[in-house]
C-alpha cells in the first residue's frame, strides 16, 4: 500500500467526525478559484460547498464556463498555476486508507499519492488525454506502476483486466494499440479503465460522454453505474445534459458563473425546479414526446444584471410545462406539413449511390479489400423540407452527405439537383453550381481560417463567386448576415479565437448564407455545443429556412435533435438505409432494431422517465403513484 510521502501535520490531519459527517467521502467548504487574466481577476469558482457519500453519485451541471470542470480540477489539485489559483476554501477528503485530509493544504508529494489512487479523473476529451506516442496498455501500466508495487507482468495482467471490466473488445488488441487506432468510445473506455486501475474511492468523470454517439453514451453511463453498484465508487459527474444527470445520479448541483444556484435530489429538481436558469436548462433540451415548434432557451426564463443579479425575465416562461404547452405542435399542422412536401417534385434526388473506400494494397497496388462506406442509397429531398440522416458513428452519415456535395467523389450512381445529374458536371460547372449547395461543418474552430478576421472569412465565397459590386457593398452584407445570425457589427473584425463554440457555428452559418444557396448540409452542427447554445442554434436554423425557404440535409447521431429538426428521417447502418419515413411515425413505431436501440439509448428528461430511473436506483419497483 502507498504512503503518504510526508507526515501530515495537525493543521489539516484528522478532523472530528460526527455520525453523519462518518458517511461523507468529500465535503467541499467555500471553495473559491480565481484566473489572472488581461480583462482583470476571473472568479471561475466562488463559494461553492457541497458533499459527497459513499456509493453516491452527485451530478453537476451547467453551461460552458459555469465552473464544473475548474472545480473538479480543484479538487485534484491540477489548477493550472498560474494563471489560476486558489484564494480559499477547504476540500475535505474523508480517505478511507489515510484518514480525514483536507487536500487544499496537502503538500505537492502527499497529493500525489491520492490523486489516481483514491482519487481519479476521467477528462472530457480522451484523444487529447492520452499520449499518442504510447500504447493505451503501457498507459494504463504507468498508472498502476506509479501506486502498486507489482511486477511488469502482474502489472500487465491488471490491465488487461481492467479492460475487460470497461468491457473493450479484443482487450489482447487494445493494450498494443496506439489512441488513433480505436475508436471515440474505446478511447473513453481505456480513460475509465486507467482511473479505476487503483481502485479509487472518487470518481471524478468531466462530461465523460460529450459527442459520443447515444449507443456508446449508454454503454458508457452503464459502466460507470455497473461500477458504482458492485464496488461501492463515489462518482461526481459534470456534465451539460440534464438528460444524462436524470439517468445517472443521486443529486444534483446546478451551477452558473461559479455559484450553485439549485440543488437537491434530482426527482426534486427535475419535479420542482426552483431556480430560473434550471428552469431553462430543462426545457432547452429537445423532447422526443413532443414536437415542439420553437426549443424554449435560458433566455426565456431569466435576466443578467450589469452586476451580475439574476433574476426572473418578465414576462417570460414561468415554469417548464408552459415553456412546452406554448411551443409544441399539434398533429393538424404535422399532416398539413407533410401533405404540402408531398405535393411538390424534388429538389434533390439520389440513386443506388456508392462511395467505397480502399483498404490495404495487394499485387501491383489493388486495394486488398473495400470500406462500403456508403452502399447502394437512394432517397429524394423535397424543396423546403429538413431530411434528419441519422446513426452511429462510421454508418456512412458525413460521407453521404460529402459524396451529395462531391467533396468525396462516389464511385457509382446518380445525384439530380433540381433535374441536372451533377455527376456529370465538370470541374467549372460543378464550381458554379456550389454556390446553390453548401454545407455546415461540425467543428467550427477548425472550418475558420485563424489567421483572417471573421467577417473576411464570410465574404471570402462572395468575392470568389463575385457577388455585388464592391468590397464596401459586400461588407455591409457581411454586417447584415452577422446580424441576422444575432451577432453584432463589431465582431466584423474579430478572429475566431475570441469567440466561444456556438458563437463560432453562427458565424459559419453566416458565410453559408453568404452566397443565398438552396441546400444546405448541415453535418453534426450541434454535437458538441452546450444544450442551451444548441437550443439557440437549432431555433437560428429554423429561423432561416423558414426566412429563406432553405432545403435541408440535418446530420445527426442524436434522435432527439433529429426529430425536431427533420420532417423526415433516414436511419443508416454500415452504409444502407436502415428505415425510413416520417420522424414521429419512425419515432412512435420503429420497423428495424438497430431504429429501436437508438430510441431506447437517448437519455429521456421527462418527469415519469426521472421517476423510473430513481426507483431503479433505490432497488425497488418503479410505483407511478408513489412519491419518491
């Protein structure tokens, strides 16, 4: 066993411990963290006090800079020094080999001996946690090395181990692979198995599923749960999704701009949110039991101050059943929908399309074998309509959707746009009909150029495809698309390295809407953004369409946000076309499996979902009339 590697003196040895305080694992005290930054001292973490039991598993929530990651940071002590520091605040650690420590004040040394072996992290971004120059079993060894004194083998048979328990396939295969031969989800589950190596009493996992596809999101929040229940683990999730927190914890800490604003249990905050921002993060969430015309946002339910008080907007949502009942759509204006799109000839028809990709050589350079990546596909678009392509990642979605633009050029069948097979086009047509088709990325940072200002970067595909007269006039478009993607005039001349994700997708739907195209792809556009700024982006797009009468191709591994953006759904699988037809009757009756298990993988918000999944929690039957 570890020791510490210094004795610890009185000031923050033992600490008395009463009945209740006995079943506290962590109990954080007025934590406060601050950042040095050019604009002044940033208070990223202010007062922040909560507790963690054993077996428990606490959620914490909140948009993009709300302080989540910064406090579960702090309490590894991995604050980077400077600029972040922190002021004051006590982190009561409740050790159960080493006794009550309070990690604020632990020497440098002392900490080490914790962090990783009562005390793991799993980051929210695995490929950039992980060295890409070691194997992932020579990783999870170091780990195991650092805190047990075993020998290489007895060290490699605990790995190996480990990886069976996070349930990776070929664990033998894993342990000599490198990061960039495995997958998203595998990467996740290599992070999991590393933090677990030591048995750790905290577990601490920072949005261990952010951009994962829903079924690999489940298998992920089963692990964790599988392990929580057979090892008795504390767990703190940070997480943006409410979804997720409903599935998964115990409690819930809400948080925004460094404070806890709400918490309780999660039936409690789920039945009766109390505070305004809760009240927005619930509803911003798109539902699959109902469609809802507009997502409602933060906005909607509450005011900032110049000083920084919150409060309830005026006249805006006062609870999240009106946010719902104000915005859903009845199943008149559904058919009345679908009955317009049926009427009108495609704008967009794909036939029997293929686009393989070759896989090793052989003899005189012929590939050994072929990645169907998309195989055979054919499906009409119709003018005005969103067409929601839908599955796991590597079912063919973003290479479907190139192979459609030509970005990747399919080997064999036939794309019409608007009655021109634009197979056959040539290079300088093709270059002029992009103008019509365009498309949105999913990682805006890396569609911008860093070294242009941003409103150059929108007029860029108007002075190539010369629009207007002059520079000035294109300007003062420019201006008019970054206003009507409600940016302001004077980013114009921003970089894009001064705006946060979703500020950074609106400008890359401005330069789309630069040349006034007729179809756009819009390729995961939302998959990595926080809920509410996705709520804000997914409004924003309706918005255009129905301003600009814009055909859509939305790309998405999340159903939910699917169903509410799409008329019609198209499930793919391994290339093909799984199921397809309308969202709610696709949704309310699934034909294929692989249809029901995406359904079933989402996480479901709603208050009889909640109620369910805390009964299950409790190990007893779920009781629909009986409060928790």
């Amino acid at each position: 066993m570890p020791i510490l590697a210094t004795p610890l003196v009185s000031s923050f040895a033992s600490r008395p411990a009463d009945e209740e305080r006995g079943e506290f694992l962590l109990e954080v005290n007025h934590l406060r963290v601050s950042f040095d930054t050019e604009d002044g001292v940033v208070r990223a973490v202010d007062d922040v006090s909560f507790t963690l039991r054993k077996g428990e598993t606490v959620g914490i929530v909140g948009e993009s800079g709300s302080g989540k990651s910064v406090t579960a940071l702090s309490l590894m002590r991995l604050l980077p020094s400077p600029p972040g520091r922190m002021e004051g605040g006590e982190i009561w650690f409740h050790s159960p080999r080493f006794g009550s420590l309070d990690l604020a004040h632990l020497p440098p040394a002392d900490m080490r001996n914790i962090r990783g072996n009562e005390m793991a992290m799993v980051f929210q971004e695995p490929m950039s946690s992980l060295n890409p120059v070691f194997t992932c079993g020579n990783q999870v060894m170091e780990a195991v090395f650092l805190h047990q004194d075993v020998s290489r083998k007895e060290a490699k048979r605990l790995t190996i181990e480990a990886f069976k328990q996070v349930r990776l396939p070929r664990p033998e295969s894993i342990f000599h692979a490198y990061p960039h031969e495995i997958s998203g989800g595998q990467k996740q589950r290599v992070m999991i198995a590393m933090a677990l190596s030591c048995n750790p009493a905290v577990l601490i996992a920072d949005e261990p599923t952010t951009a994962l596809d829903v079924t690999v999101q489940a298998t992920v929040l089963d692990l964790l749960r599988q392990l929580r229940d057979e090892k008795g683990t504390s767990i703190l999730f940070i997480t943006h999704d409410l979804g997720v927190v409903a599935e998964m914890a115990d409690r819930v800490l809400v948080m925004y701009r460094g404070k806890i604003v709400e918490q309780g249990s999660v039936w409690d905050v789920f039945a009766d949110p109390k505070h305004p921002y809760t009240k927005g993060l619930l509803a911003c969430r798109p539902r699959l039991d109902l469609r809802m015309n507009v997502l409602p946002t933060v906005a909607d339910f509450m005011e900032v101050d110049a000083d920084g008080t919150i409060r309830e907007k005026p006249g805006g949502y006062a609870s999240v059943g009106e946010s719902l009942l104000l915005n859903f759509v009845t199943d008149e204006e559904i058919n009345e929908r679908q009955a317009q799109l049926a009427k009108q000839p495609p704008i967009l028809r794909v036939k029997d399309l293929k686009t393989y990709f070759p896989l090793g050589e052989g003899f005189f350079g012929q590939p050994k074998e072929w990645v169907r990546a998309v195989d055979g596909v054919s499906f009409d678009v119709y003018p005005g309509e969103t067409l929601g392509l839908v599955g796991e990642s590597g079912c063919g979605k973003t290479t479907l959707g190139r192979s459609i633009l030509r970005l990747i050029e399919p080997q064999a069948g036939e794309i019409y746009f608007e009655g021109r097979d634009i197979r056959q086009l040539g290079a300088r047509e093709m270059r002029a009909l992009r103008k019509d088709l365009q498309i949105v990325f999913q990682d805006p940072y890396s569609s911008l150029n860093p070294r242009i200002p941003i409103g150059e970067a929108i007029m860029e595909p108007m002075r190539l495809h010369g629009m207007l007269a002059s520079n000035a006039a294109r300007k003062d478009k420019v201006i008019e698309l970054l206003e009507t993607v409600n940016l302001k005039a004077e980013y114009f001349y921003r970089y894009a390295h001064e705006f946060s994700g979703g500020q950074r997708q609106r400008i890359c739907i401005a330069r789309t809407l630069a040349l006034h195209p007729k179809f756009i792809i819009c390729d995961e556009p939302v998959s990595a953004l926080d809920v509410s700024v996705q709520a804000q982006v997914l409004n924003l797009l309706n918005d255009l369409k129905k301003k600009f009468n814009f055909t859509y191709v939305f790309i998405s591994h999340d159903l939910s946000v699917v169903k509410f953006m799409a008329d019609r759904l198209l499930v793919m699988n391994k290339g093909r076309i799984e199921e397809m037809g309308y969202a709610e009757e696709v949704y309310a009756n699934p034909r294929s499996d692989y249809t029901r298990a995406l359904i079933g993988a989402i996480p479901k918000s709603d208050l009889e979902s909640v109620r369910q999944a805390q009964w299950k929690r409790k190990g007893k039957a779920p009781d629909s009339g009986q409060n928790l």
